[in-house]
C-alpha cells in the first residue's frame, strides 16, 4: 500500500473513530453486549441501506462536465465525491467507475496556478473541501495538488497589523477568501479540516517541503477561542459567561448568524449549535487535549442544548450542516453517549440515524425546506446526510 492510500484510509477512518480515545466517552448503561450487538447491527443495516439509496440518487443526477449542483462552486462537487469515497464498503474507492473518473477529471480543471481548487468565487471554502475529497481518494498522483493547496490554505490566514501578534480580533482566522475576507469559524474549521488530513505531507523533507507554508498555529487558536463564549479565554468585550451561552460558540468574533439578545443591561451575542460542533472540532484538529477547559465547556454546552429537532437557537437554519457537523465532531471526540439535564442517557449515533433515514426522500435524496446557506439544494445536504451516515454506520 503507498503512503498516500494508507493516509486516506487513515483519513477514512479518523472521520469515524475515537480522536480522544475514551477520554470524553460516556459510561455504558450496562445492557447485555449481546444484544448491544445485535441492535447495532440491525441498526447498521439500516443505516446501509439509507446509503445505497443516497449514493444511487446522486449518481444518477451528475452534470454532463463531471459536475454536481452548481459547476461554479466545485465544493459541491467535492462533497458528492468524499461521500462516495467514504461509502463503507470501499466500493467506490477501490474500484473503477467511470462517473468518479469524471468527477475528478472536473475538479482537476478547478484547479488553479495559485494552488487554489475553485471557478472565481469563494476560493477558500472551494479549496478545502475539493482537498478532503482528492484526499480520500487516495491516488499518489493527487499529492501536487494536495501541496499546492495546503499552501493556498495556509496564506489565507489573516495576520494585519503587527506581524505575529493578534491585535486585530479576527487575525489568525480564515474565510471565503474573496468578495468576502473577514475570517469566520465556518471556513476555519473547513480549512483545518483540509489541512489535518493533509498533515502527512508536511513530513516530506525534500524540497516540496521546504516550499510549504502551515499556519501560524498559536495565532489560530486565538482566532478559535475568540468565537467562544468563554471569558477566561476570550478577551473579546462580548463575550458573556451566563449558563445559556458559556462553552457555546458564535459565527465570529463579535458576530452570531443566532442573532443577540439582553442580559442584564448589556448585549450577549447568541450561541447556537452548528458553530459550537465546528468550535469543538476547530479544537480536534488544533490538537488540544480532551481535559481543556476550552474543550470541556464546549462540551458540557452541546450536552445541555443537545437536540435533533433543529439547529439550536437557529431553528431549521443549516439544519443538516449541522448534522454532519454533529457526526463528525462527535466521532473524533470519542463521544457515545450524552446525558441530558433530566439524567437520559442519549446514544447520538443511533438517534442521528434514524432521524435522517426518516428524513430520506423515497427517491434517496435529502434536502431541506429551509433554503438558508443552500440547503434546498438535494445535491448538497444529500451529502452531508450520508457523511453523517457514513460515519455513524462505522461506528456503531
């Protein structure tokens, strides 16, 4: 097996293991393993089944370029692709399948001379989800443009003023990119993302390596703790530490998409679901430790507002970004089991599954009817439902 497979399966696997191995897991509820056993793999069954259905749908709906949805945003294509890529039985990543073959020939032409993967807009956000998808699969003959856009990724992030002091509050952040530079956790989290599982590369010692540029690391986790609600860290004026809101994460420093709201005369910006699984997993991929207080408040605020009936404080808003990102999160923080405030014992995986078979259109497809950030678009959320899939199917 080459390097570059042997990381992609790693990569394949990392998405749906334990990053923190146990160090946050719930205790078990001391039911029978052997009927543990079985349940899981009725459940996995289940969960398979929901897979092939989505992967049929979005195979069938594929653009005459190679394309998914909207050929001027190649993530989406992206997405298609790692959820392929990441289908459990390895089906599409060991095989030869010629839709697949097309795919990558188009993200290929995405690639540009700046090392950048995207058409003309949001270059940061296309740029790091097209490098998780040519990751995974896994072909030594994608590590040029790996590289190349780990150094693109890198030189997005912000540094104004003062050279290597964080005396702007969004430095040491990264966003779209373009039309629209202001860092934001969302693109943070996407980037660290490419670059985690891209990491590999930095071990070259050649000449490739020495032209790479990684991020200014400590200035990023200043960025990340600057999205928290979390006064002991953030040194933000907004930030509050009332029970609603401390551990949570907002949009970006001194901006919440969940809106504002008064607490004792002043303004407290609003913590909501989505951004506090990427502040979470912002933290995994920054390799922090488990016992963090940044972390463990983090945690303890997505255990008291855990639910799957919305995106907490946004409603239907980014409901199913908020899925994948829940799967994700969770997974690589060796996460199994939450316990609410009223003392129930909640198994995330199998709650997740059947809230999203049971949200699966019958032609396979998902979408939501909540168009916010795309997501009446099928193509898209059919991807993260089966990302979210993919990874609960391994670990259960």
């Amino acid at each position: 097996m080459s390097k570059t497979h042997g990381v992609a399966l790693f990569a394949l696997i990392a998405l749906s293991g334990f990053y923190w191995c146990g160090a946050n897991a719930a205790v078990g509820d001391g039911s029978s393993p052997a009927l543990a056993s079985r349940t899981d793999e009725s459940m996995r069954h289940e969960v398979g089944h929901a897979i092939g259905k989505g992967l049929a749908w979005l195979k069938g709906v594929q653009n005459e370029d190679g394309s998914w949805s909207q050929p001027e945003y190649p993530a989406l294509t992206g997405l298609v692709l790692t959820a392929f890529m990441s289908e459990p039985s390895g089906e599409y990543r060991r095989g030869q399948h010629a839709f697949i073959d097309k795919g990558y020939e188009y993200l290929k032409r995405c690639v540009q001379p700046d090392g950048g993967i995207y058409v003309k807009e949001l270059p940061n956000y296309n740029t790091a989800v097209c490098a998780v998808a040519f990751q995974v699969a896994g072909k030594p003959e994608y590590e040029a443009i790996l590289r190349n856009a780990r150094t693109y990724l890198a030189g997005l992030q912000r540094d104004t003023g003062e050279k290597g002091k964080q005396d702007d509050p969004f430095d040491g952040g990264l966003g779209y990119g373009s039309s629209s530079p202001r860092p934001d956790l969302s693109n943070t989290v996407l980037s660290l993302e490419a670059l985690y599982y891209t990491r590999h590369l930095k071990q070259d010692t050649g000449e490739n390596a020495q032209m790479m540029k990684d991020l200014d690391w400590s200035a990023l986790l200043t960025f990340i703790q600057r999205c928290q609600h979390l006064p002991e860290y953030n040194d933000q004026p907004w930030v509050s530490s009332d029970p609603a809101n401390r551990g949570g994460f907002v949009y970006s420093p001194g901006e919440s998409k969940a809106g504002e709201e008064e607490q004792q005369g002043r303004t407290a910006l609003r913590a909501y679901g989505s951004m506090s699984y990427a502040g979470l997993l912002s933290y995994i991929y920054a390799d922090m430790p488990p016992d963090d207080p940044r972390v463990t408040a983090v945690l303890e605020w997505l255990r008291r507002n855990f639910t799957l009936e919305e995106n907490p404080g946004m409603g239907p808003q980014g409901l199913f970004y908020y899925y994948q990102t829940m799967a994700k999160a969770l997974a690589l923080a060796g996460v199994n089991e939450f316990e609410l405030a009223d003392g129930k014992r909640i198994n995330w995986r199998k709650e997740l599954a059947m809230r999203l078979i049971n949200l699966q259109s019958g032609n396979g497809m998902w979408a939501n009817e909540n168009g916010r950030w795309w997501e009446k678009d099928p193509a898209l959320v059919t991807s993260y439902s089966l990302l979210a899939l993919e990874i609960i199917h391994r670990g259960l």
